[in-house]
C-alpha cells in the first residue's frame, strides 16, 4: 500500500514501485511457510462457516495465526525501512 498507486487515473504504471516490495515478502513468507494459503496454514477452510468457527473457537490456531501475523508485520517494517533507506 506504502508503494502503490494513489488513484485510479494513475494507472497501472504507478503500481511498479510496489511490485518488488511486495514479491520480496511473498518470497520470503513462501521461504519460511511453504505457501501462502490459509487452509494450508491453519487446516481450516474459511469458506465453510463451520470451519471458521472451528477456527476461531481453538486457541492454538489463532494464536499460531497470530504469530504469523506479528513476524509478517515485521518483515514488512524491515522492508519499508531498507526500501526508504532507514536501516
């Protein structure tokens, strides 16, 4: 979102400056996860409602999807950072 285009009109060459930021964590999330779908992930479908309720309901998987969440959110700082020249 940090490198992508703004508006519509901007078209689709304003959104190359996202596209490496964006392959650089996809590739890394594939590097440590193995893929990036989520019924692969948590074992649970989210299309099937009793599923997701499974999953909301067992603490482990949420809060292993949670992890994820707070390393991912970390990668991505990381990146923004170097992108921008911080670190």
């Amino acid at each position: 979102m940090k490198y992508g285009r703004r508006r519509l009109e901007d078209g689709v060459e304003a959104e190359e400056a996202a596209l490496e930021p964006a392959t650089d964590l996809v590739d890394r999330f594939k590097e440590v996860y193995d893929t990036t779908d989520c019924c692969e992930l948590t074992g649970y479908d989210f299309s099937d409602p009793s599923q997701f309720q499974a999953f909301l309901d067992s603490p482990e998987a949420v809060e292993k999807c949670t992890e994820r969440v707070t390393k991912v959110t970390g990668w991505i700082a990381e990146i923004i950072s170097k992108r921008d020249g911080i670190l």
